[in-house]
C-alpha cells in the first residue's frame, strides 16, 4: 500500500515513497504532520524506476541529516 513512509539507517525520515496510478514512484517530503494522506506534502522526485527512487531517499536524507547512513 502507498504512500510508505520511508526510514534512513533506521530512523523515521520525513520523506514517502508514492506509486501513482499511472505506475510512476514518488518521493515526497512531508511539509505538516498527519501522514501523507491529510498533511501538506512536496514531490521531490518522479520516475519509472523503484530502485532509483530509493536511491533518490537516501541521497536527499543525506543532504538533509548528514552522517545519518553512516550511523
């Protein structure tokens, strides 16, 4: 089921991974608390590769909390 919320070296991170109904995957910042579903959100990536899009988490988590996938 979709959106996922997404972890990063096993910490929540405020990010989801999407599936549109179009098969397109997502990556989406949670702006507002409430879940993806109710609470305002921005998508930061878009494309037909799953892999890709979780390659795409891990470096923005990275970006944004530097050190945590080395933790």
């Amino acid at each position: 089921m979709y959106p996922v919320n997404l972890s990063v070296g096993g910490i929540p991170a405020n990010l989801v991974k999407n599936r549109t109904p179009e098969g397109k995957f997502q990556i989406a910042k949670v702006l507002q608390a409430g879940g993806p579903q109710d609470g305002d959100f921005e998508v930061l990536w878009e494309g037909d590769s799953e892999a890709e899009a979780e390659a795409f988490a891990r470096t923005q988590a990275e970006k944004e909390f530097p050190g945590i996938l080395s933790r």
